[in-house]
C-alpha cells in the first residue's frame, strides 16, 4: 500500500489521462481507451499506467497508435515507455 500523496498522484493521473483520451479519441483508432490503474513508484519518479482497450478487433495496432502518440508527441521527453 502506497502513501497518502502516491495515492492523490495517481488519481490525478488516472483522471488526466482518462481526459485525454475522450478528448483526443482519433488516436485511439474510433475504440474505447479506459485507465484502470495507475501506480506510482515511492520515490514518485515513475508511474505505471495499465489501458482497457474497447469495442477495436485490432488492439494491439490501438496501443501501437498510443505508444507513437507517446514517443513521438507532446509526452516525448517525459514519458518512458
């Protein structure tokens, strides 16, 4: 179990991508991309984000199109993946 302030993290997280991701829905391929958990690392320099991918027979080329969004994008230098 994290701390207080892992848990507000992640929540703030959680709730930003989820945000992200109803606003910027053409990189998520037309499907539906839930944030089930995040968790934060103690030292809260890293954070694990697990997806739900909905309603797409080709998953694997939704969370492709993520992770290009991710390398490539605006997250580029603060985001390892």
């Amino acid at each position: 179990m994290g701390s207080i302030r892992q848990g507000k993290i992640e929540s703030v997280i959680q709730t930003e991508l989820a945000s992200f991701f109803q606003k910027n829905n053409s990189i998520c391929l037309g499907s539906m991309v839930t944030v089930t958990v995040v968790r934060v690392t103690s030292d809260l320099s890293l954070a694990r984000c697990y997806l739900s991918i909905f309603g797409s027979k080709d998953k694997q080329g939704v969370f492709e199109s993520i992770e290009n969004r991710v390398r490539y994008g605006a997250w580029h230098d603060r985001v390892k993946i």
